[in-house]
C-alpha cells in the first residue's frame, strides 16, 4: 500500500525532466495543426477564388476548408504513431539544410 501512495505522490510532484518530456511530445502536434491549419485556409481561399460567383464564394472556402482540415484531423487521429512519426521525419530532413560535420 505504502508503494503505491509513494508512486502517485511522485507521480503528482513529477520528477525532473518529465515536463520536458511531455513537452517534446506535444511539439509534433502543434506543428502539424498549425500547419495542416495554414494551408487548409489557403487551399479553402485559392478555391474560394477561383468560384465564379460572389454568393458561392464563402460557401466553397468554408467546405474546403472543412474539408482539408477534417481530413488532416483524421490522418493524425488514425495513422498509427510510428507511421505518423516516420512520415513527419521524412518531411523535416527534406527542409532542413545539411549540416557539414568538422
């Protein structure tokens, strides 16, 4: 019994390291929203413009939109973690410039 209220007591202080733990693992997500976000409302607005009528604009940018980020909403939710991550590494080392190693 002593064990266990011991672990839930460390457990609710944290020991060092743990936010930044949590921290790291948050920073994919956020990522991926912001810009899964960004270019939902691009796409939403390059098909907004290119409606041809004034009154169907809005209408169009809202369901693209929509569109684009419950699809990106539901790649994240389901793609499994590793998956997810694999292709989100892949991504970053094709933007990131190579470093030269002294």
């Amino acid at each position: 019994m002593a064990d266990r209220i011991k672990g839930t007591a460390s457990a609710r202080a944290g020991w060092p390291g743990t936010r930044g733990h949590r921290m790291t693992g948050a920073v994919p997500l956020a990522l991926f929203c912001s810009v899964a976000g960004v270019l939902a409302v691009g796409l939403g607005a390059l098909a907004a413009f290119l409606a041809p009528s004034g009154a169907a604009r809005g209408t169009v940018w809202l369901v693209v939109t929509a569109a684009v980020a419950v699809g990106a909403g539901l790649w994240w939710g389901l793609t499994p973690v590793t998956d997810r991550l694999r292709v989100l590494n892949r991504a970053l080392t094709a933007v990131e410039p190579r470093r030269r190693h002294h």
